[in-house]
C-alpha cells in the first residue's frame, strides 16, 4: 500500500507522512501566500490604474478651470472693449451664457465626483473580494487537511484489522495447542506412563543418593526396571537394592514371583516393588513373600529405610565376621513390627510433605484454568467486537476464517 495521495484540485503527489508532521500545511500555506501576492499584485495594479485615472481627471478638470478662467477673462476684455457698443442686453446675454457654462462645469465636476465615489466603491469591492479569497483559501486548506487525516485514520484503522485477525489467528492456534497438549496428556499410553515412573524414579535415587550407584536395565533385557548399589561414605560396596515400576490399574498375580526372580538374577540383597495399585490385603507399604511392595510417593522413605539397614548390616558384617545369629536378629528386626512402624512414621512424614505438595500443585492449576477462563473471555469478546463492526460494515469488512464455522458436507 503506497503512501502518496495525489491532490484532485492540482494534481500535486505527496506523503500522508509528511502531512502529519507538518510538511504539507507548509506547502499549502506558501501556496496561500503565493496567490495572496498575485491577487495583492492584481489589486495594487488595478488601484494605481484607477489613481491615474483619477490624477488624469483632476488634470483634465484643472485645465479646465484654467481654460475657462483664460475665456472668462478673455470674454472680460472684449466686454470692456463693446461696453460702450453692447447694450444692457448684450450683458445679460454674456451674463446668461456664462451661467450656462457654470452650470456645464457643475454638471462636469459631478460627473468626476461621481466617477471618484464609483472608484472607491469599487477599490472596497476588490478589498471585500480579497478577504473572501483569503477565506476560501483557508477553508480550502482545512478540508484538505482534514481529508488527509480522514485517509491516515482510514489506514490506522486497516492495521487494526490486520493486528486484531492476526491476534485472533494466534489465540486460535494456541488453544488448538493446548487442546492438543491435554489431549496427549490425557490418552498417552500406559507404556508411556510406566516409563515416565521408571524414569521418575532413577532421577529420585540419582538426586537423593548422589553417591549411590543407580543402573538402568535396558529394554528387553532380563531384570528388573533399576538396580541401586548403596555406597558408604567410606566408598565400601554395602549391598544391592532391585526395584521394580509398575503403573497400571490392576496389581499382578505374578509380579512379585517375577520380582524375586530378578532379584536371583542381580544378586540383589532386597527387592522393591513400586506399584500404583496394591496387592488384595493391602493400602500402603509393606512385605509380601520377601518383596517389598509400595507407592512412587513412599519410595523415597523406603529406600531411604532400606539403605540404611544395608550400611548398618555392613557395618556389623565387618565388625562382626561370620556371626550368623548377628544376620538372624538383623532379619527378624527387619520383619519385626517395631521396623514396620518406624518406616510408617517416616512415610507419614513424606506423605505430609506431599500434601502439601499437592496443595500447591492443586493452587496452580486453579490459577492455570482462571488464566485459561480469562483467554477465552478475552476470545469471546474479539469474537463480539469483530461481529458488531461487521454487521455495522457488512460486505466492506473481510471475513476471519478464525471466527467462521468450518465447511463441513452434510453428507458426512
């Protein structure tokens, strides 16, 4: 889109920028002054005409007068010389046609003043004609300027169009986006879900126990899902702890047979099974034929439980070498109440920790759908403000294909 307007008047070019800043009322107000000075021009010329004319007439009157004085005094001399000759009524006569020739004169000196008050009338006339141009010059010049500004506003206007179809377009694709996003977050497979709690769990062992040796079992290959070696701050090997991911909605017969198998498999000292759903009999951690059963949520107490028995175990096994009965009471410690209870209080603990977690969790997805809400307030009324100038434009307005329903065939 260009930015020249062409004048329709004089058929000058120029920008709609220039205008605005100031450059335009420039020109037009040299161009005023221009024609000013040739009208002035014009009225001086036809004024010095006029007091010629006027300067002609007064001398034509002076000689005149000079003439007539000149016969006057003539027409005295000859009288003197026929006084004695021409009788009273020779005088009377003189005297009759020298007031016939004063009345001439009257009539001549009304005649030119008579001219003088038609010259000044018309001397008002070009000055009123003067004001009157200079007026419409100036009208001339508003309505200009104001046709330009008309233009410049109808342009701002088209941008405005074009920000709001581009505003509305983005809006569109990011809801599609987000539909999109929800979609896949809620129909993603379940052994996506199971591998986003496997991988969830190898980067808790990772960031709770730095130290630790935390081993991925490849795909396919025989084992379980994550093997953790526990180091001691004195770099000793102190065991090995299996841990199985499952994610589904029903708990597996042969889970926990599987489990001890791959526990064989390892070497492994204790096995772990993470589970989101529990085994008949049970709600929340515990043992079952050797295995240890929990949530992704209580994972985190129970390793930290386990692992630290496996230290301690450690530590007895080196103080106290080839003492079996040592073992026994460690392992009847470990299957004994007192364990379980001390493991519930530290689950506890985490699951407080995690309620408030999800406390927070649950306040930013409150503010998440406020801020979704007011997306589509801000939609609906782009939608309602692009249809109120529409029905007020009608066919001069192009359509947003983001506010229209899409073609469909009836047919399907």
């Amino acid at each position: 889109m260009t930015n020249q307007i062409k004048c329709p008047n004089c058929g000058h070019n120029f920008d709609v920028e220039e205008a605005l800043s100031g450059k335009l009322e420039a020109h037009f107000k040299a161009e005023y002054e221009q024609k000013t000075a040739e009208q002035a021009e014009k009225f001086n010329a036809e004024k010095r005409k006029l007091d010629e004319q006027k300067e002609q007439l007064q001398s034509q009157k002076e000689k005149q007068d000079e003439l007539l004085k000149a016969e006057l005094a003539k027409q005295i001399e000859l009288e003197k010389q026929k006084i004695e000759k021409v009788a009273q009524e020779s005088v009377e006569a003189k005297m009759a046609a020298l007031q016939e020739e004063n009345e001439k004169r009257k009539a001549e000196n009304k005649f030119l003043k008579e001219k003088e008050v038609a010259l000044l009338r018309k001397e008002v006339e070009l000055k009123e004609k003067q004001e009157d141009l200079n007026l419409a010059m100036q009208k001339e010049l508003l309505e200009r300027q104001k046709e330009i500004e008309e233009k410049a506003r109808a342009k701002e206007r088209e941008n405005f169009e074009l920000e709001k179809v581009k505003l509305l377009k983005q809006i569109e694709d990011n809801k599609k986006l987000a539909e999109e996003m929800k979609r896949k977050a809620e129909q993603g497979s379940m052994q996506l879900q199971g591998e986003v709690q496997e991988l969830a769990l190898e980067e808790l062992l990772r960031q709770n126990y730095p130290f630790d040796k935390i081993d991925e079992v490849p795909k396919g290959a025989r084992g379980a899902d994550s093997i953790q070696t526990v180091i001691n701050p004195a770099q000793q090997v102190c065991g090995t702890i299996v841990y199985e991911s499952k994610r589904t909605k029903n708990f597996g017969g042969d889970w926990i047979d599987k489990l001890k198998q791959d526990q064989v498999l390892c070497k492994a000292d204790i096995a772990v099974l993470v589970t989101q759903t529990f085994p008949t009999g049970m709600d929340r951690f515990g043992e079952r034929d050797g295995v240890w059963i929990c949530s992704f949520r209580e994972v985190k107490s129970l390793s930290f439980v386990l692992r630290e028995m496996l230290i301690k175990t450690n530590s007895v096994k080196q103080a106290q070498e080839n003492k079996g009965d040592k073992m026994e009471l460690l392992y009847s410690y470990l299957t004994s109440t007192e364990f379980v209870q001390n493991i519930e209080r530290i689950v506890e603990n985490y699951d407080n920790m995690l309620g408030q977690l999800n406390q927070e969790k649950k306040a930013m997805h409150k503010i998440w759908a406020q801020r979704e809400k007011q997306i589509w307030v801000v939609q609906e009324n782009i939608a309602s403000l692009f249809g109120s100038i529409k029905g007020i434009a009608g066919n001069a307005l192009g359509t947003a294909n983001v506010l229209e329903l899409p073609d469909t065939d009836i047919g399907e």
